[in-house]
C-alpha cells in the first residue's frame, strides 16, 4: 500500500537517503508474510521470485556501496557481489526471513560506507565511467523501485490464487 513520504522537504542528501530508504522498504514489504513456497514461486519465465528479487537488492548494494564505492574486490565483500542471473538464486536453506535480513544487513553497511563521502564524491565503475554517490543513490532508487513494482505483481499473483477456492 502506497503511503506517503514522511520527509518531503530539507537537503537534497537527506531527500535522497529517505527514498532509497522507502524503496527498500516497498522490496522487503512484497515478500514480508508470504510463505517460503509463495516467496520461491516463479511465475515468469525469468529466475524471478519474490525471495530472489530480495536476495538481487543485496547483491546490488554489495555491488554498489562495497565494491564501487569503497573499492573492495567482490571476496572481500561481506556476501555475494557479482550481478547477473545469480544474484536472484537463494539457496535451499535460506529462509525468507533469512534473505530479508541479509537484504538488512547490506543496507545498513551501505548506509554506514555512503556516511563517508559527500554527494558529489566519484569512483570509477568498469562501464559506467566515474560515478558519483548521488548517481548510486538515484539508482540504487530506480532498481529497487522497480523491483518492488515487479514485487507487488508477484505478490497480488501468489495471494490471488492462494484466496481462490479449488475445483
């Protein structure tokens, strides 16, 4: 359910801490309550499931804050950091609530690494050139945004067809 932003004023920093904040929210939100076969469910051809799109959001922060950011190679990075199709696979002895904490962790690591540069700070990315923390934020808020919208469809799939009555 959509609410409205609790800070919509005040410096931009803040502004943009509050909406990748609320995008991380909306991502946990379409997963938190379902159960651990709703979460691994694919409903699309894709490797997309609600528990994957959660353990992709913790990758991407890994990607972004620790290896982009702080410049740390993907072994010294406190869990998976390599994009592609295998940042959306859990293991079998992951647990839903297991992959939102991780997710929770990641974040406040990011959190905790952005505190330490100023907006406009740069390091390079392999593709993308010098990227600066604000552009990581602004994209860290588009993916996982998307990813909550990919989320919510899932999720109005999966209870849809649990609410149906068989036969």
């Amino acid at each position: 359910m959509w609410t409205m932003p609790t800070v919509t004023a005040g410096p931009e920093r803040l502004l943009l801490e509050h909406m990748l904040d609320r995008a991380r929210q909306a991502l946990i939100d379409t997963a938190r309550g379902l159960t651990e076969a709703q979460a691994r469910q694919r409903l699309v051809a894709s490797l997309t499931t609600p528990i994957g799109l959660v353990k992709h959001a913790a990758t991407a922060e890994r990607i972004w804050f620790q290896r982009v950011l702080l410049g740390l190679d993907a072994a010294e990075c406190d869990g998976p950091a390599a994009g592609g199709d295998s940042s959306f696979v859990v293991a079998g002895d992951e647990t839903l609530a297991d992959v939102i904490a991780e997710f929770e962790r990641a974040s406040e690591r990011s959190r905790a690494i952005a505190a330490g540069f100023e907006l406009d700070d740069t390091r390079p990315h392999p593709v993308a050139g010098d990227v600066s923390l604000r552009f990581i934020y602004l994209l860290l808020i588009e993916d996982l945004a998307r990813h909550a919208g990919h989320g919510d469809i899932l999720r109005e799939q999966l209870t849809r067809s649990a609410a149906r009555p068989s036969g």
